[in-house]
C-alpha cells in the first residue's frame, strides 16, 4: 500500500515536471519579447520649456529672430572677409571659419525647436536624435579648439609682427583648422557610441529641446557611471588644455603690450584682444558649467537654460563681440553698404 502511494506521487511529481519544462520556454520567450518591446525605443520626445500655448508663439517669434540674427551676421562676415582684400589674412580667416561654426551650430539645434514651438508632436527618431547629438558635439568641440588655435594667432601677430606671415603662413594656419574638425569629430564619436550603447527603457520624454548627452543619460535604465566619468574627463581635457593655450597666449600677449611705448598701439591691441577675451571667456564658462561639474548637481531645467544660451545665443553675439569694435571690419562693412547701396540705385533706375 505504501509502495503504491510512493508511486502515486512520484508520477505526480514527474507530472508536474514535465508541465513546468514545457511552460518555461514559452513563459521565458514571452518576458523576452516584453523585455526587448521595453527596451526598443525608435523614438524620443523632446519636452521643451513649457506647455503654456501663448509662450510657446512668443519663444518661437524670439528664438526665430534671434536664429536669422545668427545666419545673417555669420554669414555676412564670411561675405566680408571673401570680399575684401584688406581681410585676407590669418586672423580673418580664423573668424571667418568660426562664423561658418557658428552658423551650423545653431543650425543643428534651432530649426527642429523652433518647429517643436509650434507642433503637437514633439518627436524625434533615434538615428535623428543621434545625429543631432554628433553633429551639435562635433561643431562644440571644434569652436573650442579653434578659440585656443585663434589666441594663438594673435600670440604670432602681437608678440612679432614682422615675422606674422612668415610664422602663420597657410602650412600652419590650414592644418590648425583642420586638427580643430578633426578633434571635434573625434570627440562627438566617442560620446554618441557611448550614448546609443545604453538602454532606454523607463521612459523616452527628454527634459530639453534638443538631443544633448546629460538628458539622455538621466533617462536610461542602464548604468551611465562610466558615461559620467567619460563626460567629465574628456570635455575637461579638451577645457584644460584650449584654455592653458589661450592663457598661456594672452600672458605672453600682456607682455609685447608692456613693452610697447605707443599709446594708439596699445589700444589697438586691446581693442582686437579685448573682444576674442570676451568670447572665449563666456563660451568656456557656459561649457565648464554644463559639463565638468558632479552629476548630482545637475538640474535639468537649469541646464536647458545654459545650453540655449551657448548653442542659440552666443552664436549670435559672437559676430558683434569680434567685429563691432574691429577698424578693418567696419570699414569693409562700410565698403559693402556703399556697393549695395550703389546696386539698389542702379535698379531703381532700371526699373
């Protein structure tokens, strides 16, 4: 009797068994394809600043005006500097390359949020949302390098004028331009791989108005330590050393100034110096501030608000900040406004 309820239940367990090893792969291939549906994101949501419907229309009207503001101010100095033989040197080419910078720059981040302002779908696919940020990371790197490479131009034209062509002749000055594009687009490949290597699963709504590396990581379900980590040192690599160039050019710079016994050249000097200061100093600011600091210490609105203002608002500035108190460049803008000026007459008659 025993031996039969022995064998009962041990049938009943092998029953049992074999129920389970028939349920569990179904039961594992069904949590993986709910896995692979959670972690699958095609497309990201870009939050932007707010809801409100009237502000919204104002910040496009703003952001639409301060875009073509950029566009026309950038891509009229390049005009200038083409245009006129007195600006065909070093220095101008230099600021020419960086107004081109600063055209894309903004480019990259403007039109889809001026077009977010206004749609209810606030969408961006994964590859766009990618190329976004390589793009925007390519054109921040290389403005950074380039600053370094133009303070060291004028290190060359102040500290021994007479020797400026010889020592910043187009061997130099060109592979300058180029290792800059090259850094940059070294550096934005490094964080985009590391970026769309993780997984997106909790949620795909970025707190900001465009793919930048901070939101993104704050919404992935994987661990970013080692994305922090590479954020921190890479971006304050790169800061370290552009901005040890740039300081280490204007010392050198305050030293021909001290030796200089003309007054007009000093001004002179200051005038030129002074306003590619002012840039560098406010770009690297707003860098260090969003990118070298703890991850703790972010606050994601916060940080909206600095990157608009590097990516948006001082590509604006910087064609007033390095020709407004430029000689050379307002006598070339006066030289253009008498040629348009002299075309306009010249329809008006034809007309």
């Amino acid at each position: 009797g025993n031996f039969h309820i022995y064998k009962m239940t041990l049938n009943y367990l092998v029953y049992r068994l074999n129920q389970l090893m028939i349920r569990f792969p179904s039961d594992f291939s069904l949590y993986r394809i709910q896995m692979e549906n959670v972690t699958e994101v095609t497309t990201f949501i870009l939050m932007g600043f707010t809801d409100d419907i009237d502000l919204q229309v104002f910040l496009f009207v703003l952001f639409l005006a301060i875009y073509l503001f950029t566009l026309v101010g950038n891509l009229g100095l390049v005009i200038l500097v083409i245009g006129d033989s007195r600006l065909h040197n070093p220095m101008y080419y230099f600021l020419s390359v960086l107004s081109v910078l600063d055209a894309c720059y903004s480019s990259v981040v403007t039109p889809k949020m001026l077009v977010n302002f206004l749609a209810e779908n606030k969408a961006i696919s994964y590859l766009g949302c990618a190329a976004q940020m390589l793009l925007f990371v390519t054109f921040g790197t290389t403005e950074s390098i380039l600053l370094a490479a133009m303070a060291y131009d004028r290190y060359v034209a102040i500290y021994n004028p007479l020797l400026y062509s010889a020592s910043m002749s187009p061997s130099v000055y060109v592979p300058l331009i180029v290792a800059s594009y090259v850094g940059g687009i070294l550096h934005a490949s490094v964080h985009t791989v590391a970026t769309f290597s993780l997984s997106f699963c909790a949620s795909n709504e970025i707190r900001h108005v465009f793919c930048d590396i901070p939101p993104l990581l704050a919404i992935s379900c994987s661990d970013t330590h080692a994305n922090q980590l590479l954020l921190f040192y890479f971006v304050g690599a790169i800061e370290i050393v552009t901005i040890l160039i740039v300081l280490i050019s204007y010392a050198f710079i305050l030293l021909a100034i001290l030796r200089m016994r003309s007054a007009e050249g000093r001004r002179k000097v200051f005038s030129t110096c002074g306003s590619h200061l002012t840039g560098v100093s406010v770009y690297h600011g707003t860098i260090l501030f969003m990118y070298v600091r703890p991850s703790s210490s972010h606050a994601l609105d916060h940080d909206m608000i600095v990157s608009i203002f590097y990516t948006i608002v001082i590509p604006m500035l910087n064609p007033i900040i390095y020709s407004l108190r430029n000689k050379d460049v307002k006598e070339a803008m006066k030289k253009f406004e008498d040629f348009i000026d002299y075309i306009m007459i010249i329809a008006i008659y034809f007309h």
